[in-house]
C-alpha cells in the first residue's frame, strides 16, 4: 500500500493555512507552494466548497512516463519524488500532469513538486500541510490504511483520474440538508 492524502472538502474553511505551512516548508530551499486552494460547486448537493490540491503520488505518474531527463521516481511506498537537479526545466511533466501539480520556478529555473514532506513522514511527522490545518481537513491515510467508509477517489474540480489513478482521496459532501 502506499502513502495517500485524505481531504474532506466539508471541513475546509478555505484559510490557507496548509498553502502558507508549504510555502513556508520549502521556501528556504529555493522551492514554491506545492499546495493550492481552490474553489469548486457540487450541483448534486447544491453547496460550494473548497479544494486543497498538491500532487496526488498517482499509480501511474506521467510525469514519471515524459520526462526525458529521468528526474522523477516512484518510491515502494507510493510517494513520487523529483530531483530538482537533473531537472532541465522543459515542462513536459507539466503538460502532462492532468491536475497541475508540476510547478515551473523562476527562481531556479527547474520544476519541482510536492514531494509528501517525505523527510518530515521519514521522522514520524505528519506533512506540513497535515499538521498546519485547523480543522483536519487534510489527513493522511497510511500504508495499508483502508479508505474510509464515505471515500471516493474524485470529486468536482479535480481533474481526470482516468489515466494516471491518483492516490488521494476525498471525503463525499453531504447535502447541508442531511448534516446531522
């Protein structure tokens, strides 16, 4: 089994504070914000809501399939890893990364990506953006950790899972409605 995010969009506030503890993270090493808010609508449940979306450490990472310069690797454990330093800065892994995760920096003038804080999950600490929530709308499910009961693998706003079958998994909304 490997590493995953779990992200329940009926927790998020939507306040960045997992943006601002990854930017935080790897600024100092020259990196960018490998985490995003984004704002999404369920028209089955008639709410909006909020996305926090990193790099999912796909099953079948085409990052990992187009980059010529063989930068990327996939650990056993699922977590898929980018070597900024062979990176020549192309961009195919961007293109062809169907959720954005691949960020093109200015500063170095390579890509990079969220790498799962792996140096901080290796010490037995939760990803910065895992401790950084208030709420616990972003958790991780462990190795051999089964999903829980009201997982799916997509919701609206996420890109296509088709291909590459992403590792996250989102909590299904409820309809305001039938909030207990």
């Amino acid at each position: 089994m490997v590493w995953r995010f779990l992200f329940n969009p009926d927790l998020c506030l939507g306040c960045r504070s997992c943006e601002l503890a990854c930017r935080n993270e790897y600024a100092a090493k020259g990196g960018e914000r490998w985490r995003w808010v984004s704002e999404a609508f369920e028209e089955s449940v008639k709410t909006g809501y909020f996305l926090s979306l990193s790099c999912n450490h796909c099953e079948n990472p085409e990052c990992i399939r187009v980059c010529l310069n063989g930068t990327y690797r996939k650990r056993k454990d699922g977590i898929v890893l980018h070597d900024p330093k062979h990176c020549s800065g192309c961009g195919r892994c961007i293109r062809a990364c169907p959720f954005s995760a691949p960020k093109y920096s200015l500063i170095t003038g390579r890509v990079d990506k969220c790498n799962l804080c792996v140096d901080r999950l290796d010490n037995g600490q939760p990803a910065a953006c895992v401790a950084a929530c208030p709420v616990g709308a972003i958790s991780h499910l462990f190795p051999n950790e089964p999903d829980p009961k009201r997982a799916t693998e997509s919701v609206t706003g996420f890109g296509d899972i088709k291909i590459t079958k992403p590792s996250t998994r989102f909590i299904r909304l409820v309809p305001k409605d039938q909030v207990e």
